[in-house]
C-alpha cells in the first residue's frame, strides 16, 4: 500500500518531505515547488531518531524551542513577563463552568487527580502554558468502561512528537505517538541518552483506541500555524529577538553600573603585538601613568598604519541616554503590541494618571477579553470539551468579569473611580 502512495504521489508531482536523515520521512507530503525567498530558521522543526525536534532560533537541532521561551518568560524581560501574567489570569477568567447547569459536571470539574489537582486548577497551568508556548497537554487516564477518570497536567516542554510512518492520508498529517521526557538536553547532547533509554512513549489522544492505548493518552492542543506540523508557536513568536535585546540592554547597563567593562578612553596604537606583549603593555601603561585613576582603558592595536603615532580617544557614554530611552521605548512597544496589552493593564508605568484613566482601562481590558482572549479559550477548550463528551457531560466553557471599578474610592485630584 505505501508503495503504491508512493508512486502516485510521483506521478502527480508530490515528493514526502525528507528531514536531516533522508531515509526517515514525516507523515506528509507537498508538492515540489521551488522557494523564490530565503527562510528566517528553515530548520526550526527537524527530525532525528525518529522524534521531531523543535529547535531554537539560534541552533539546529537543539530541541530546545521550549525551553528558549521558558528562559525568556523567567530572565529576559520584565515587559514581556508582566503581559503573559497578565495574559494568563484574563484567560483563566473565572474558571470552567457548564454551559447549563450539570451536577455532574460540576464534581468532575471539582474532584481532585491523584496528585490532589482538580480540573480547575489544570485549567490555570493549561493557561499559562498556552500564553507562554501556544500549546498545552494533559493525560487521560481510562476507567475499565471507557470513561475518563482522571486528567493529569503534562508540562509541554516535556512532550516530542514521534514521527508517524505511516501515511493515513497523504494530505492530512498525523501523530499517533507522543514521547515524554525530563531529559530532552540530556538526550540531545549526550550520545549514552536516547528516547528509547530516556522518555516514555504515550499514544495520541483518541477515545476510539482507548483499550489498544493501555487506557491511557495524551491530549495536545494548539492553534493551526502554517508549516509548523505537529508543534504551535506562541502569539509573540515575531518579536522574540526584541525581548532578547531587552536583556541584552539589562545586561549592558549593569555592567555599566559595576564598572566591569566600559571604558573611558580609547588608546588606539600601532602595530599586531601578540596576547603576551598586549598584556604586559597594558600592565605596565596602568602601573606607570594611571596610579589610582579609576578611569578605564581601551587599548585597540592596528597593523593598517605601521608609522601611525599612538591617538588618544575620550569616550563618554553621556551622550548615549537617549538613544537608549529610544530604543527600550521602541522594544517596550513592540512587546506589547505583540501581545496586545496596553501598558497599564500590564503595570508598566505610563504619564496617564491612573485614576484619570480608570474608564480607558476598563474598555480596554473588555475590548481585549472580547477579540483576544475569547478566541484563545475557544481554541482551549475544543481539547477539554473532548474530555467531556467521553464522559457524557456537559460542554464547559469560561467565564470573564470585566476590570472592576470601585465607585466609592475616589481620586480626590480628579474625582475618577479606582481601579480594583
């Protein structure tokens, strides 16, 4: 049979795609077409020891996509930390509630894991998850009758997809197999480590093979994005390399405040002396004419001009202010368009008084809720919906209060409700 795909889909023009090792295939095809552009990262998604790895911008196969936004949520930016917190508590909005009213429901929703975790408290990890990477996972635990018992909450950054080899439509890709794991850097870096010694396999979420799965599997949900198959990427993929110069510019500026490696003058020079004879010249230049100045040095040798006679360059970072105002204004902005929060639904100051601005803020938050995160629960909730219809009760959905103003606190200066 799947030579027989094969060969039709050479005759019509299609090839399966081929990743790293030409002799493995993923599960779909396309049509040969040759690409008229250059490719930001053509290798974000690759395939090796039959698990497709989702690699970070800034190393093939790495597999460390996942972890490269864990990194970014906990130490690169306070803007970008602050709008997915933010993000997150709109989307847990007032937790899972039944569309009608459903007992049921209710106490499945409510009745605690084996890890003493409710449906609830999922749906606040699931949450996070999404805003921080664009998917989710939970596993499915069977009872004997088929029915689902309990719902385990998998960290993402665990999961990998396993390549599928078989073709079940040409044209509709399909992961039958998940491998989980704590040691994907491990298992990428170390060649004793590998996912049949060091993660677990668990079948796709499909209540039809419950029984032939070992009662149970593991629901992935994400939202569709175009040639990113099997994984989804998060809503602020575009402005990654901004919240990475925003901890770049933390950087620079604590260096500049310890003194550790700006300086204060440029002494240019003549000449390719080698590491030893630079050293004991710089050595010997301090000791001689700097004392107990504290002023820094660069000391930069060029071979262009052999004759050329030693310049001393003043260098001040004074006048630079601004430039750095500019541009953490600008990747402050790009940020939260990005993720499509104002400023002050974020807590990042702005020269709009806070009372004064109360009502703004409010239509602000409900205009977000409506066309923002709406859709993004309505995307979540097609996995938890499955669950529930498994079990035979009720479709949930999630329930958002807008931002409540406090009528009797009033700003004395403006007469403006505080914001509660």
């Amino acid at each position: 049979m799947k030579n027989k795909v094969k060969e039709g889909l050479e005759k019509e023009g299609m090839n399966p795609i081929v990743v790293e090792d030409k002799k493995e295939k993923l599960n779909y095809a396309m049509q040969s077409i040759e690409k008229f552009y250059t490719e930001l990262n053509p290798n974000q998604v690759t395939l090796k020891n039959n698990i497709i790895y989702l690699n970070s911008t800034q190393d093939v196969n790495d597999n460390a996509y996942l972890f490269q936004l864990q990194d970014l949520y906990r130490e690169a930016s306070g803007t970008h930390s602050a709008c997915i917190d933010t993000r997150t508590d709109m989307t847990i909005g007032s937790g899972l509630v039944p569309v009608e009213p459903s007992p049921e429901t209710e106490e499945f929703l409510n009745t605690p894991n084996r890890l003493g975790m409710s449906m609830q408290e999922i749906w606040e990890k699931i949450c996070f998850d999404y805003n921080l990477t664009g998917m989710y996972a939970v596993q499915t635990l069977y009872s004997k009758e088929g029915k689902i018992v309990e719902v385990v909450h998998n960290d993402i950054s665990t999961v990998r997809a396993v390549a599928n080899d078989e073709l079940i439509d040409p044209f509709i890709p399909y992961i039958n197999t998940w491998a989980l794991s704590t040691k994907w850097p491990e298992i990428v870096s170390k060649h004793r480590m590998n996912p049949q010694n060091a993660a677990i396999l668990i079948n796709n979420f499909n209540p039809k093979t419950w029984a032939e799965d070992g009662g149970r599997q593991l629901l992935v949900n994400k939202k569709y994005i175009s040639g990113m198959f099997p994984y989804g990427l998060p809503h602020y993929q575009s402005v990654i390399k901004y919240i990475q110069l925003d901890n770049e510019l933390a950087k620079y500026h604590l260096n500049k405040v310890s003194g550790g490696m700006f300086a204060n003058v440029i002494l240019r020079l003549s000449g390719n002396p080698n590491d030893e004879e630079k050293s004991r010249f710089k050595n010997e230049f301090t000791r001689k004419y700097l004392g107990a100045d504290k002023s820094k040095i660069l000391f930069i040798w060029s071979d262009e001009d052999e004759a050329q006679d030693p310049k001393i360059i003043p260098f001040s970072t004074n006048d630079s202010a601004q430039v750095f105002k500019e541009l953490n204004d600008m990747l402050t902005q790009k940020i939260l368009t990005a993720h499509r929060i104002p400023p002050e639904l974020a807590s990042i100051p702005t020269t709009t008084s806070l009372g004064g601005d109360a009502a703004k803020m409010a239509t602000s938050y409900s205009f977000i809720v409506e066309n923002v995160i709406k859709a993004m629960q309505k995307s979540m909730l097609v996995g938890i919906n499955q669950i529930m219809k498994q079990n035979e009760l009720m479709e949930v959905t999630v329930l958002n209060d807008g931002l409540k103003l406090d009528q009797e606190d009033v700003d004395e200066s403006g007469g403006n409700p505080a914001i509660t």
